[in-house]
C-alpha cells in the first residue's frame, strides 16, 4: 500500500482522491463503522425524517476550492435559502442576513455604509480573508504581510461596533462561530469570511443531507479502486504497513498514535494544543415548520438566538471561564423548510447546539434552548414530536475528532490559526517521518471543505512520490 488515510470526514476523503487520482494505492482507515466523519445522516430519530449528525450548512462547501475542482456539484445538489442567516431580538424584532447584500443593507440604516465595506465583493477585503482561509497557512513562505494586513484590518473593524443593535447582533452571531473567543481578531476573520460567503455564494443545505456529500465522495474514490477498512482506531502508526500516512484525527489522537517516534519537542509542541467548548445537540422531528414570531426567520437557513451583540459576548465568555448562560448563543437550522427530502411533507426537523461548558448539564440546556424557542416562537413545543438530546461526551464518541465535544477539533484562537496545530510553514507535515496532517485541528481550520485534506495529499505526493498535483490539474483529469 502506498498511502493509508486515516479518518474517513470530508478531509480524509479528499485526500484519498487526491492521491489515488496521482495513481497511488490508497487505503482509508475508519474508526467507526460508517464512512463520512462530521458529514453523515441518519433517519434513526423517526423514519422519514433526514437527521445530520453534525454538519448541517455548507457555506466552505459551496465555496472550497478543492471541491469545485472536483466538479462535485455535478454530484450533489446545493440548497439555498433566500436569507443565509438571521438573529432573534427581543419583542418579536429579527434581523436577517440575504444572500443579496443590497436587500440586507437596505434594513440597516445607519450601518449599511459599513457593511458594505466588509462583506462587498467589490471592496476586496472579504474576498482577501476567504483567499487566505483556505489557500495558504498564515505563516506560510510567501504573503506575509499580506496576512499581517487582513488581521489588523479584521482587528480594526472588531475594535469599532456597529450602530444598531440589528447589524450588531448579526456581526456579533457571526464572531460567534469561533466559540468562546467573540471579542479576538480571530473571531472577526472568522466572521469577516462567513458573512462574505453569506452574501457571495450563500449558505446552503445539501439536498437530502449532508451524507449526499460523502456518497459521492466514497463513489469517485470506489472508481479509482480505493479500499476501506470499518470499525478500527488506529493507536499506533507502527501497525500501518504503507509507505505514507495522512492523519485525519485531532492533534491529540497524532500524539498518542507516534507514540515514541515522535520527537520529544514536537511532542511537547503539540501538547500545546488546546480544545475549545462543547457543544450540546439537539435534534428533533416536528408536526411542521417553526411558528416565529417573526414570519421573515422562515426565509433563514441558519437562524442564530442568545440576545443582543453585548449578551451574545458575555455568553461567550462565560463559557470560556466555565460557565454556563441562562440565555446561551445557540445555532438553530430549518432545512425542511427548504428541502423537500429531510421530512415528510407538512412536517419538519429540527437542529440546534448551544455552546457550554465542561460542567453544563445537558438536560438544562436543552430545556433552556426549548424555553428560548417557544419565547420567539410561540406555539413550538406543541409542534416537538420527539426530541433528542447529544451531550459531549457522546459528540467525542461519535467523532473522535471532537475531543471533549469540541466539534471544531480546536480552539479558535489567532494563535491558532497561525500554528493550527503548530507554528511552521508547512503545517501539513507530521513530525513523524512519513506522516502528514489533514483534519479540522490543521490549517484551515473546521468547516466540511476537504481543504486540510487536499493540503497534506498535495504535500505528501511531493515529498514522497515525486509528484505534484494542482487544482488546475485536478479539474483537467474530472
């Protein structure tokens, strides 16, 4: 075997194809019994009904290099909503992000001016910061001061708040997707990128689930006669008989699987590495779709709760230091308001998670996330035919991956995205000879793009099988 990939996500795919596309031998390794990572879903919670188990919205999708190379659109079908995100306010009051910023900025009054200036296409800079996020690492041999300029101009637009509490809040919900963090420079790159994709290419569903993505994944590397091995944890890469290994895992799950080979600097670098909060999932089948008060939230993939701008951040922090918010930042997603595969027709699904902490008790969480919806949407408890609660410790069972039901396989931090999981130029290369990094917890970073993955397959071909693969060069062979 030339090549063993171990983890089956999005990256770990993406890697396979990669190098069996160079005409490699190429083995993936799963622990778990189904292929796909945080990229699958089930129909276990009430027959008919599309569950996914972690990943939901696609914006890195829609939007990965990697995977428009691939053409994989000619596989999957994306699904966009009218508004790509929202925030519930108090008194009935929303304010939505459309994947038309003209139709966005038109609600905004005085702060139209502003966001135009970070997320327009034609301004440069949003675009410069989603370039960055998935092409070249932030310490990388070239674009340096490049990368120092999007951090202070992410710094800058950070440190100056916006004038209404509606822009406010949806600035705020997107800094939001750096858990913990929603005051640092990284959680303003983070938002900076995600509300460009918002008003770019949008935040879709896939149709009929996020596991579509890894069936078609799975089908191309099939093709290219790619083997699977189901239901082992690889604990030590000396067991592993092939010349290269791409690891899919956390940065914790490298270390414990190097073992002695590994260095005791890197061993001690990468200990380094810290995890972020939990998160608490909820699931659940309705009688139809989300009575809001607000009618518009319909329109909205991703609908964000937890307050205004200055709650969501004392939530935030809160979790950082250990504790928990009676009024949490959580994530809701409609898909079945837009994808007629997910749920029978007049019915519904339901997904959501709140950020916690270590010592959250799950049950109150999902009582206090049950209490928030029925306050904006009155009338949503009547609609909850069953309902499913994911703490942690099931999250990091079901994904190893998700250490401690961290599902971004790391803190999001701007220390962090400089060395993700260490500082180097190439942080794609493993310490252990032979052996590179492609999960979540490498550059660059979570999201289902393959991005980390195609990153190591690319690094690991040139250094040792003399041969080198672009994405110019993975179009022409589709």
């Amino acid at each position: 075997m030339d090549v063993t990939v171990v983890g089956s996500g999005p990256n770990g795919l993406v890697a396979a194809y990669v190098c069996a596309l160079a005409g490699l031998r190429v083995r993936v390794v799963e622990s778990d019994e189904e292929l796909g990572g945080g990229a699958r879903s089930h129909s276990d919670l009430e027959t008919g009904f599309v569950h996914d188990k972690c990943s939901s919205v696609h914006p890195t999708a829609a939007a990965s290099p990697i995977f428009n190379a691939m053409r994989l659109e000619q596989d999957i079908k994306y699904v966009y909503p009218r508004a790509s995100y929202a925030h519930v306010l108090d008194e009935g009051r929303a304010a939505l992000a459309y994947r038309s910023l003209r139709d966005t900025t038109a609600e905004m009054s005085g702060d139209a001016r502003r966001w135009r200036q970070t997320f327009d296409a034609g301004s440069g800079f949003g675009d410069s910061v989603v370039r960055a996020s998935f092409l070249t690492p932030p310490l990388g041999p070239v674009g340096i001061p490049d990368k120092l300029r999007l951090a202070l101009g992410a710094a800058a637009r950070a440190a100056q708040p916006f004038r209404t509490i509606e822009a406010d809040a949806l600035w705020t919900g997107l800094r939001a997707h750096a858990p913990g963090a929603p005051r640092s420079i990284a959680s303003a790159l983070v938002a900076v990128s995600l509300g460009t994709l918002a008003h770019q290419k949008g935040w879709p569903f896939i149709s009929g689930g996020s596991a579509q993505l890894t069936d078609a994944l799975v089908k191309r590397l099939t093709e290219l006669s790619v083997t699977f091995a189901l239901g082992h944890t690889i604990t030590d890469f000396r067991e592993l008989s092939s010349r290269a290994v791409i690891y899919c895992g956390s940065p914790r799950g490298y270390v414990q699987a190097a073992g002695a080979q590994m260095p005791a600097k890197s061993r001690k670098r990468f200990e380094r590495f810290r995890y972020g909060p939990s998160v608490v999932k909820i699931d659940a089948t309705l009688d139809g779709a989300i009575p809001w008060t607000d009618k518009r939230l319909r329109e909205a993939g991703t609908v964000h709760l937890g307050g205004t701008g200055p709650q969501i951040v004392a939530s935030e922090q809160g979790v950082a230091q250990g504790q928990d918010s009676e009024e949490p930042f959580v994530l809701v997603t409609q898909a079945s308001n837009f994808d007629p595969w997910r749920a029978p027709l007049g019915k519904g699904v339901f997904y959501a998670y709140a950020h916690v902490s270590s010592s959250a008790k799950p049950v109150e969480v999902s009582d206090r996330i049950a209490g928030l919806l029925e306050s904006h949407a009155p009338g949503f408890r009547s609609l909850v035919r069953r309902w499913r609660i994911t703490e942690p410790r099931q999250l990091a069972h079901q994904n190893l991956n998700y250490v401690d039901g961290d599902i971004c396989t790391g803190e999001i931090s701007l220390r962090q995205l400089v060395g993700r999981p260490v500082v180097a130029f190439n942080p794609w290369r493993g310490p252990v000879s032979g052996t590179y990094l492609g999960s979540a917890g490498t550059f660059p970073g979570p999201g289902t793009h393959g991005m980390a993955g195609w990153h190591a397959a690319r690094t690991c071909l040139s250094d040792l099988f003399d041969r080198q693969m672009t994405l110019d060069l993975i179009e022409e062979l589709q």
